[in-house]
C-alpha cells in the first residue's frame, strides 16, 4: 500500500482527485483521524475537512494519478 499526505484547499481540487481516481482500476481510500471514505465518491471526498492533512492509501500504480497527488502533496 502506498500512502500520501495531501491538502486539498477547494471544489476544483476535490473534483480533480475524483476525477483522476476514477481513472484507477485500484482501491484508493482518503483519510482523515477515524474518518475513511473512498476517493471515488465525490460525496465522501466533500465530507471531508479541506482545513487538515489529508492521507490518500492506494494499492496501486496509476502515474496521471500519482502525478496529480504530487501537485497536492504536503512537503
């Protein structure tokens, strides 16, 4: 499993992790403390607070997907 730390800061950026995670054959969860919902679902990604770190878990390699994590990525 693969993780890494995001920050997503508006609508586009929550459309633009949808969108790309789609795109994945894989499973791809974002978290947040207790709080799990699938990157797939742009309902569970907008439930989420934008104002923490968010930690994306993904089981796969996808590299537009990866690529586009790294514009998100908390340094």
């Amino acid at each position: 499993m693969n993780k890494r730390q995001i920050r997503l800061s508006k609508l586009e950026d929550a459309k633009e992790l949808v969108s790309a995670a789609s795109k994945c054959s894989f499973d791809i969860d974002v978290y947040y403390n207790r709080v799990v919902v699938d990157a797939k679902s742009i309902l569970g990604v907008m439930s989420l607070d934008f104002t923490k770190p968010l930690t994306v878990e993904y089981g796969g390699r996808d590299s537009g997907f990866e690529h586009m994590l790294d514009r998100f990525a908390i340094c």
